[in-house]
C-alpha cells in the first residue's frame, strides 16, 4: 500500500511540474513563423479621374431691362401665380412691368415731330411750286428780251434786268428743292425717334424669349430699375431643366485622361444613395490657377428627366477612363513578397530557378520572366500552401493604386478566394496554439489586484465604489 502511495505522489508531482514549466510565464519561449495574407477576389475594375463641380442648367437665358423706371407689377405663370422662383413660363409671356409714364411723354413729343416734320414737307412744295412759276415768268421775259435785242426799244440794262431775275428764279426754284429735301429727312427722323419710343414702350414689358423656368428672381416691385451701358439682369430662365449640365474642375495632372463623349458616373449630396451618369461634352481651354494648381472645366451633359436634380448642386464626378468587367484583382502588397528558399514549397524548387541576377543571402530565385504582352507586365505572386508558399507566374495590368488586375500565365492556375503572402511575421509557440495563458501554476489565473482609487462616480472598472481605498486608513 505504501509503494502505490509513493508512486502516486511521484506521478502528481512529474505531473505538476510539467504544466507548471508549460503555462508558467517565461517558460516555452519558443517562436514560430507565419504568413500575413491578402485574398485575390473577382470584381469589376474601375480606372477613374475623380473631381468635383457644380450643376448648372445647360441653356440659361439672362432676362433684362433696357429702359429705366419702376417696377410696377410681376406678370404671372402657367399656373396663374405671380411670377417667382421656380415658376413655369411660355415664349413671350410677361414677366414684369416698368412704369411707362415717361415712354409715353416721349412717344407723344415724336409724334408730334413727325407732324411739324411733314408740315415742313407742305410748306416747302409749296415753295417749290410758286418759285416754279416765277421761274417761267423769268424765263419768259428773258426770252422776250433776246428776241427784242439791246437798241432804241431796249436798253443794255433793261436787258440785264431781264436776265437777273430769271437767275434769281431758278435759284428761288433750287433752294425750295433743298428745303423739301430737308423736311423729307426731319420726317424721317422723327418717324424714327417715335418707333424708337414705340419700341422703348414694349420693352417696359418685360417678356421671356425662351419656354422654360425661372431660377432667379432679382427684383421686386417698386424697385427702380436703371438701365446703362449693359442691360440689366431681371431674370434667369432655364430654358429646360431636364437637360443640365455639370461644370467640373479637373487638375491639369489628370485633364489628358478626359475628352469629349466619355462616361462619367457621379452622385450629389442630396441623392447620396444614388448614381447617375452623363457624358463628357467638351473641356474649356481657359485654366484657371488657385495656389499654384491648374484646374480646366469640363462640361458633362446629363440627363434630368424626373428633375430631382436642381441647379447648383454639388457633383462628385468620376471619369471613366478604363473599365474591365469580371476580372481578377490583387493587392499591391501581393507583388512585393520575396519568400526565402526554406519558406518555398519543394515541389515549385525548379520553377523559381532561372538565371539572372544573384538573389539575396537566403532568398529565393525570382520567377523566370517570360516576354512581356500587351495586356500587362509579368510579375510573380506567392500561394499560400500550408506552412509553405507556391509561385505564380501572372500578367500584372492596370492599377488604381489599390489592387492591380492579373491574368494567369498559361499553364498557372489563380482564383477568386486563393490567399497570397504579403509577408511573414513572428509570434510566440504558445500564442500560435491558441493563445498567451497567463497565470501561475496549473494554469489557473491568480487574482486580480485591484487598482487603487478614491471610488464613488470616478472608481474605475472592477472597483468597488464603496470600498475603502488601499492603504492604510488616514
């Protein structure tokens, strides 16, 4: 009975002491290596130019004032409301009216004009036609005179007299002629100056050319409007909000990927859970520069048939420059992994050899570099293989900065789902089983010491807020 006592106490013991030397800290301080990973994973690729711009409808018309005066009243819309922002309007269709008080006073003076204009015209016909009669009558007896000749009957002077008058009444004639003229032009004037007036008249209605709807409202009633060199602006009708645009600043680094007729996908702050899409319409050679960094506006044409999409608003624009459906894509970080030639699985040895530069002290041979294709660069990527790593040989294509796209090499073999090595990182062999134990001896966890604190409202986790503090009572 004794020696089964004996050699139970020496199998408890042998027993203690090897969980002891397992779970105490400090022992096992054995390490292992393994792989941080990355997935390869099938997905659209997108290559974009990314910017930012404002909605602007894509025919707006500036409705302004040519006269001067008063804001009398607003016309109303297609709804039968006064005209203001947001309203419905026709070609054609008032707007606003100025006072014409003034227009009409002046209307009034041209017409009068033209009435003092042809009146000149009466007077100087009938000018014309009695210095026509004197003019015969001159002519006449000049006739008379030569007829008659210079002699006893008719004297040298009589005869000059003659002549004389018949001078003056051709003169007479001509300048009566001229006066008529004149009175002509002074009608034409003043029929020109009254349709000015007339004209001034209509534009004291102030009209939209377009059908369309207005954005802008600048005036009310009551306010003067003065008119200079440049009309001014009373209104700004979109002419069909359906159809907008979106001015986008582009960086000049990224301008040669845009041209004329490419998509572009964007969304506005409003819709945030929406997409829309548009088409390039052309870009503005004028660049513009703010501290130091060269923009140039692109205009894209995009389509608001519901209009939900209002003037001015804020678009995030993307470009499409490349897009390739269903392909594989990689990490970047895929590429830079470099196993050493213990961490490469045996049966891939002679695929990684090739002759070529000397690789590093422990590192293995690069992948044999077959002749490059139009569709990417060749590079290597590495399989997770267990506790190993097995190369692949792919066409490295197009990159977003993020995940690059790669098409396998003939007789290499990738999928969506395989991981790739992107480096090797240490841990301890007790944390590689399942992780760190802490505690003493048998694994059993001792007790936590509690921190130390005053308690109440501050007492932190684990605390009781009503303990007395540690340390001796004061």
């Amino acid at each position: 009975m004794n020696a089964i006592v004996k050699w139970g106490l020496g199998a408890a013991v042998l027993g203690g002491g090897a969980a002891a030397w397992y779970y105490w800290p400090g022992s096992n301080t054995g390490s292992m290596t393994t792989f941080s990973t990355v997935e390869v994973v099938r997905d659209n690729f997108v290559n974009k130019v990314q910017a930012t711009g404002t909605l602007e409808p894509q025919e707006l018309v500036d409705v302004g004032a040519q006269v001067t005066g008063e804001i009398k009243e607003f016309g109303v819309d297609l709804a039968g409301n006064r005209v203001d922002y947001g309203s419905e309007v026709k070609a054609g269709q008032l707007l606003a009216r100025i006072d014409d008080t003034i227009v009409e006073l002046d209307i009034k003076r041209a017409e009068a004009s033209v009435a003092q204009a042809k009146a000149q015209i009466l007077t100087a016909n009938a000018n014309i036609s009695q210095a026509e009669v004197n003019k015969k009558k001159a002519d006449r007896d000049l006739e008379r005179a030569r007829k008659l000749g210079v002699g006893d009957a008719l004297s040298q002077m009589d005869f000059d007299q003659y002549l004389t008058q018949a001078e003056n009444a051709a003169a007479s004639l001509e300048s009566a002629q001229a006066q008529l003229a004149n009175a002509e032009a002074q009608l034409q004037s003043a029929n020109a100056m009254l349709e000015s007036e007339l004209r001034n008249r209509d534009y004291t209605r102030i009209t939209t050319p377009v059908d369309g709807t207005i954005v802008v409202r600048q005036v009310n009633v009551g306010q003067t409007v003065v008119s200079n060199m440049s009309a001014t602006t009373l209104f700004l009708v979109a002419r069909d909000l359906r159809k907008m645009q979106i001015w986008a600043s582009v960086n000049e680094a990224d301008i040669a990927k845009v041209h004329a007729g490419q998509e572009v996908r964007y969304t506005v702050d409003a819709l945030p859970n929406e997409s829309f899409t548009g088409v390039v319409n052309k870009i503005r050679p004028n660049a513009t520069m703010s501290s130091n960094v060269v923009t140039y506006i692109v205009e894209v044409d995009i389509e608001n048939p519901d209009r939900k999409l209002l003037p001015y608003m804020s678009a995030n624009a993307n470009f499409i420059v490349k897009e390739v459906k269903d392909c594989l894509m990689v990490p970047e970080a895929a590429f830079d992994f470099r196993p050493t030639k213990e961490q490469v699985d045996p049966a891939f040895a002679d695929k990684v050899r090739r002759p070529g530069p000397r690789p590093a002290e422990g590192e293995a041979p690069a992948a044999e570099r077959p002749e490059s294709a139009a569709d990417g660069e060749p590079a290597m990527v590495w399989v997770k293989k267990g506790d190993k790593v097995a190369p692949v040989r792919v066409l490295r294509g197009e990159s977003d900065g993020t995940r690059s796209i790669v098409t396998p090499l003939p007789g290499e073999t990738l999928e969506a789902g395989d991981m790739l090595v992107t480096g090797v990182r240490t841990v301890s062999a007790v944390a590689a089983k399942g992780g760190q134990q802490q505690g003493g001896l048998f694994g059993m966890n001792g007790p936590k010491r509690r921190q130390r604190g005053a308690g109440g409202v501050e007492a932190k986790p684990g605390q009781n807020a009503n303990a007395h503090p540690g340390g001796p009572p004061m």
